[in-house]
C-alpha cells in the first residue's frame, strides 16, 4: 500500500483535480475538463498500482487477482 505520505498526497491532489473538472466544466471548457479527466485517471492507476505491488494489501483487496491478471 502507499506510505502513509503517499497516500495522503495522492488525496489532496485527486481532490484538487475533482474541483478543477467541475469547474471546468462548469465555465464550459470541455479541452480542459478533459485534460483533468485523463490525468485524474492516470493519477487513480498509479495508486492502483502501487496498492497491488504490496501483497499485504493485495490479499486483503477484494478482486485482485483478476487486476493483476490483466495489468
């Protein structure tokens, strides 16, 4: 799983991203809120990725081996 820094920072950062795509998308920039939207995901695989490289959390996380499987 993440350090506890890591995910702390992943947080604060997913959050800014969520505030910025809703007010992208609220003052019609659709380049931009799209923009955010591929980070925002990109952000959200890199902390799959990292919970899956720990085993501990791996085997306590419901469905893993099939995303090990596929990533």
């Amino acid at each position: 799983m993440p350090s506890g820094a890591q995910s702390h920072e992943i947080l604060v950062v997913a959050q800014h991203q969520h505030r910025q795509l809703i007010e992208s998308i609220r003052e019609r920039q659709g380049t931009r809120a799209e923009e955010i939207a591929h980070e925002h995901a990109r952000l959200s695989r890199l902390n799959l990725d990292l919970v899956l490289e720990n085993t501990e959390a791996r085997d306590r996380m419901p469905g893993a081996p099939l995303l090990t499987e596929v990533g």
